[in-house]
C-alpha cells in the first residue's frame, strides 16, 4: 500500500530555502561530474561575481570543455 504525502516546504523551496554552503555543496556534487575541481571553483567564482565579469565567453569556455575522465 502506498500512503501519499505532501511537503509543502521541501528544502530548497521559498518557504524553506537552502543556505549558501547548502547550495554550494549540491552545485560542487554536479559540477564534479562534468569539471576539474579547479574549474568548478573558477565557474562559481565567476557566476557569484558575474557583474563583474568582462566576457561571458569565459565562462561558457569552462562550461563547454569536454567532461574529464573519472
């Protein structure tokens, strides 16, 4: 017997938001499968700093690259 059940606040939602090394943490997990560590860190760096970013094309070069083997 399945029992369905809502959550009306799941973590990462508006009522119940994730915190900033939350989302780090989650966007590190994703990132590992496709970037180097390093890069990983450079796209962060860039996207939490975009503003100042002189060329998007910088970051969607990171973004682009071949995934590394693992």
């Amino acid at each position: 017997m399945s029992v369905l059940s809502e959550c009306p606040a799941f973590r990462g939602s508006a009522a119940n938001p994730m915190s900033r090394e939350e989302r780090l943490v989650k966007v590190r997990d994703c990132f590992r499968r496709a970037l180097s560590d390093a890069d990983t860190e450079r796209v962060i760096a860039m996207l939490e700093n975009l503003e100042e970013l002189a060329d998007v094309a910088e970051l969607m070069d990171v973004l682009g690259q071949t995934a590394p083997a693992r």
